[in-house]
C-alpha cells in the first residue's frame, strides 16, 4: 500500500522528509498544490522537519507565499541556473540565493554542477548542497569528499553502508 502524505508525517515523526512539488505550476494540479501542501504541513505542525523543492522556481515562490521563512526550500532549475552563472562568470557577489537548498544532478546539460568550487561557493552562502540520483558507492564517498551535504539515492543500503564503513 502506498501511503499518503498525511500517513508519512504522522507515523515516522522523527524523520526529516523532502517534499519535491512535481506538478506543472500550469495544470489545474499544480495550481493548487502550494497552498494544499502548506495547510497540511501547518495542520500537522511538522514544518521544523520537511523541505519543500521542485524544478519549476514558480512553484517553490508561489509556496513560499504561504510559509514565509517558517520551512526550508529548495531552489528551481532557474535559481541554479543563476547561481552557477554568477559563480562562472566571476560575479559571485551579484547573486544571492533564496532557497536553503540546491538539490541537484552532478551534470547539467555538460555543465559540471559537482566541482568543490561550486560547492564551496554555494556553502559560503549557507546554502546546503545536494545531488541526485546518485548510485553508485564511488560517486557518492567523491560528492561527500568534496563537501555535499545530502545524497539522494535510490540505494539507500548502499549509502549507509558507505557512512557506516568510512565516515
């Protein structure tokens, strides 16, 4: 049985747990999902322990309406996009992120997102550094080497035994 939301939060409420909006901000589902999304974590009171993400920026501002400060985000395609700019470009002190997180792949249509540069620059902002779908054993001890804060995998056996056996 797969569970619902509302399920998720109440019987595991010591886990922190990443909520990505998939929902096109321009069909009628997306429309609705921020502020759906934000009544339930309010409801629930659990917003000390979810982070809210998704690839569409318009969804994670038109939830951020509701929540203000109160719940961490992660940043859009868009604000990634601007981040690695300013950080190649050499105009680092023009950008200024509004999201806690960058969830992210390590390669982006042949852009290295994954150099500890990068990562040093988002974590000087206090932005928390994240990749996904990483695999692989190798890939995830290198993305840790070099500062990731979060990996997301679809092994979670595989990442726990790297945590247990070197860090």
């Amino acid at each position: 049985k797969i569970m619902t939301l509302r399920e998720l939060l109440e019987k595991y409420p010591d886990k922190l747990i990443n909520i990505d909006i998939k929902d096109d901000p321009n069909s009628y589902e997306g429309s609705l999902i921020p502020s759906l999304l934000y009544r339930l974590i309010d409801e629930l009171g659990v917003e000390d322990r979810v982070l809210v993400t998704s690839f569409y920026d318009s969804q994670i501002d038109r939830f951020h309406l509701y929540s203000g400060e109160d719940i961490a985000l992660g940043a859009g395609e868009d604000q990634v996009r601007n981040a690695y700019i300013a950080y190649a470009s050499g105009f680092k002190h023009m950008f200024s992120p509004k999201a806690d997180t960058f969830q992210i792949p390590p390669q982006y249509n042949n852009i290295p997102l994954d150099k500890e540069g990068f990562i040093d620059y988002l974590q000087s902002l206090n932005v928390a550094v994240g990749y996904w779908v990483i695999n692989e054993m190798d890939e995830m001890d290198e993305l840790i080497q070099k500062g990731a804060h979060t990996i997301v995998t679809d092994y979670p056996d595989i990442s726990h035994h790297l945590m247990k056996e070197r860090y």
